[in-house]
C-alpha cells in the first residue's frame, strides 16, 4: 500500500520560496502568475496493516509542523 502526504504552509503564513519562484517566473517573461504557494510531496510505501490513522498520527509527529503547515494524505 502506498500513502502520499501533501504538505502546505498554512493561508497567512509568509512563503519566502513561493516568492522567490514567482519572481523568476515574471523575470522568465511569465508574467500571469500572481501568486506561488511551494510545498512538498511525501510518498510512503507502506507494510501490510498500515491504516490512514497511522500516516496521520505520522504526519502530526514528524512529517508537518502543524503550527504552519496543513497537510493532506491520499492513501492507494
């Protein structure tokens, strides 16, 4: 079984790296984008029994600083 962990900073919590990106890309000559949110995308390859409440209770202990960042597991 496999899980991906989406992780983002939370709305209001400042991105310096999406900033910077959206930045290269107007310097690029793309200059529709007005906002960048980067984050990052955690794929688990998971033993036989793992559950959701598992990579959950993963997330909240390692994988996401839920003071900042919110996150989203997909599981398959």
């Amino acid at each position: 079984m496999k899980a991906t962990v989406h992780v983002m900073l939370k709305n209001g919590v400042l991105d310096p790296q999406g900033e910077a990106v959206r930045h290269a890309l107007g310097a690029l000559g793309f200059d529709g984008v007005n906002g960048v949110r980067q984050g990052k995308v955690i794929e688990l390859d998971l033993a036989d029994g793992t559950n959701e409440a598992d990579v959950t209770a993963m997330c909240e202990k390692l994988l996401a600083n839920t003071v900042i960042e919110s996150y989203r597991v997909e599981m398959s």
